[in-house]
C-alpha cells in the first residue's frame, strides 16, 4: 500500500535526522524531521478520502517493537548537563515494520508522536543551549502534539500490550520535558501542574517506560518539583 510506504520513508528520515543529531548537525535534522511529519499528513490524507480500513503489513507482528529495544533503539545525545530539572534527552528510533498490523491511521500517529517528540527535542535543547535565542514556545508546541497524539492513539482501535507500553514511554518523556522546560522559562505554576501530572500517570504505569537512569531524573523532577519547589538536583 502507498501509505504504508510512505509511513516507511518517513521513519527512514526520522532515523537518519537522528545520526544528524548525534554529529551535531541538529538544523538539517530538524528539516529531515519536518519532511518526515509532511509525509506522514500527506498518508494519513490519502488514507482518510479513501475511507479504507488499510493495515500495516500483516507480517509485522512478527517483529513489533518492545519497549526495551525502544529504549536499547534510542540516542543519547550531548549537552543539557547541570540542569536543575532533568531532561529526556534521548532521540527516539522505530521503523515502519516494528509498527504491529493496525490501521494505518494509527500506526501514523504512533510514527508521527515519536517524529514530532524528535523535533521538539532538538527545540527544546537549542533554547536551553543557546541563551534562549529559540523561544520555548516552539518546543512545548510540538511536545502538545506529542501528547494529544498519543492520546487520540489510545482511544482508538486497541493496540497490542507493547504498543501500549511504547506510548506510555513517549508520552511520559514530552510530559516530562515539556514540564522541565516550563520550570526553565520560570512558568512554574504550570511546571508544577505538568509534573503533577506526570506523577498521576506514573501511578497507573506498572512497568517503568524508559530506562532506569532516566526513570531516576524523572522521578526526582516529580518528588521535588509537583508540589513547586524552586530547585530540583540534576539527576
């Protein structure tokens, strides 16, 4: 299906944005990520004039994505030390076969959360590395279209138990980022708001959705900041 091959080459640029990122070349990654998010509007468009219930390749089950390998598949990326929140500061990786057979629609929007949280990401440390020249307002933007897609993800057709953990693990990093951010640019109310939040939808989570280091900095976000405290030690 054209769609499906669309969604491919999105992920494809979203992988390779990714080795952008980690050489340091963080504005043509951004562009490849924009072009990864206008394919993926242009197949979720195709898919919807269609009216057509169209699946992912049926075989891909056989190779669906845990959620360990979503984080063994993630990229450490440099910077953003000696913060006093602590930032998810890693690029997520996923490839259209790892998707499980779902409508394309909702595998669109699994693909689409993990670009848009790439590109917020890359926002997100270019105004806390560079004294703020890129307004924070960009960065909390997309991690929004992050969570509002997972979301509508979640309340559409079921999704198998691991794609389910995959979402929670993104929604948990915008959420926390998008938080951490807040706190930086002084919104602390709202920062407050969010890692409380955060701190809600942890409870409703049995098995930690990233890895253990970045489950430490976030828990110390939440028990140090949800209540509004003024500083937080970096994780």
């Amino acid at each position: 299906m054209a769609e499906n091959a669309q969604l491919s080459a999105a992920l494809r640029l979203n992988d390779e944005a990714v080795s952008l990122l980690v050489a340091g070349q963080e504005r043509k990654a951004l562009l490849q990520l924009q072009q990864a998010v206008s394919i993926v509007k242009r197949s979720i468009a195709r898919h919807l004039q269609r009216g057509q219930a169209t699946a992912t390749n049926s075989e891909s089950h056989k190779h669906e994505m845990t959620l360990e390998q979503l984080h063994q598949d993630s990229v450490q990326l440099s910077g953003l030390n000696n913060l006093q929140c602590f930032v998810y500061n890693r690029a997520f990786r996923v490839s259209s076969d790892q998707l499980p057979s779902l409508p394309i629609e909702k595998a669109a929007q699994t693909g689409s959360a993990i670009i848009i949280f790439n590109m917020a990401l890359v926002l997100h440390r270019a105004c806390l590395l560079q004294n703020r020249t890129v307004p924070a307002s960009k960065a909390l933007a997309l991690y929004k279209i992050v969570l509002h897609l997972i979301k509508s993800s979640s309340s559409a057709s079921p999704a198998s138990s691991s794609m389910q953990d995959i979402a929670r693990a993104i929604q948990v990093a915008a959420l926390n980022n998008m938080a951490q951010l807040r706190f930086e640019d002084g919104q602390y109310a709202q920062a407050t708001r969010d890692f409380g939040s955060l701190a809600n939808l942890m409870t409703t989570i049995q098995q930690a959705p990233l890895g253990a280091t970045e489950m430490r900095g976030i828990v110390i976000n939440i028990l140090c900041l949800k209540k509004g405290a003024k500083f937080a030690p970096a994780a």
